[in-house]
C-alpha cells in the first residue's frame, strides 16, 4: 500500500518528473522508490512521467465556463440594473407629469366657462355644454395618463 501512494504520487507530482528516481529491493524482499540510489543495494533508474496534460486542459475548461457563466451573470444584472433605472426615471417622470395634469383639472373644475381667442384677440365664450365636453375629454385624459 505504501508502495502504490509513493509511486501515485510520484506520478502525479509535476516536480518529480524532472528528478530522478529509484527502485530497489532490500534483502527481505520488499521493494522501495527514492530520490538517490542506496550505497549497498543495486537499484534501477526508473522513468517517471508527468500526469496527463488533459487533467490540466479539464481543469482550465471548467475555470472557462465558470468565468464565462459569471461574465454573463454580470452583463444581466448590469443590464437589469440599467433597465430599472429607465424605469425608475420614466415613473419619476410619469409622476410629475400627473401632478400638474391634477392641478389643471383642478384648476378647470374652479373656471366656471372657457374662451377661445378670436383673430382680433378677443375672448369669445363657449357654451356649457361645450364646457362640460372640455371638462370630460381633460378628465379622461389624466385618467388615462394617470391610473395603472
């Protein structure tokens, strides 16, 4: 067992590919890996290779998808920021816009007749029932505008 992890990792171990490494059996039997060759055993050099480049190819696959995944994940919510902002801005607008239409449909419902100018400037009166009609299309508008 001692064995197979030594040699496992000396496998797997990016450095030891670039050491030398050693085999030898003792004089009971048991076989043994080291960096230096023993004084009073024969031994063999034995050829280690480096671990498959694809482990590091999955490797750099996986951390690619996984920036790639959070590149987009930041573009959404960039985008789904922008597109609040819009949207605040346009209610903040849409806000305002409903304050004055209010106040002049406030404004029009305290006028008791409306006029029109004529071509010399003068105020010509409309009927009421030509008044009620403005009032309505004015109301309907701000209803319109202003609800939902």
């Amino acid at each position: 067992m001692l064995i197979r992890t030594l040699l496992t990792l000396l496998l797997l171990s990016p450095t030891t590919s670039l050491a030398e490494v050693y085999r030898w059996v003792d004089s009971e039997g048991r076989t043994h890996f080291g960096d230096r060759p023993p004084a009073q055993a024969a031994s063999q050099e034995v050829k280690v290779e480096s671990a498959p480049a694809r482990v590091d190819d999955a490797a750099r696959d996986r951390q690619q998808k996984m920036n790639a995944f959070l590149e987009q994940r930041q573009q959404e919510r960039d985008q789904q920021r922008a597109a609040d902002a819009k949207a605040e801005k346009q209610a903040a607008k849409r806000a305002e816009l409903c304050t004055r239409l209010r106040a002049r449909l406030k404004h029009m419902d305290s006028v008791s007749t409306f006029y029109n100018l004529n071509e010399e400037g003068e105020r010509v009166f409309v009927s009421e029932s030509e008044n009620t009609r403005i009032r309505e299309r004015f109301r309907k508008k701000v209803n319109e505008t202003c609800s939902g």
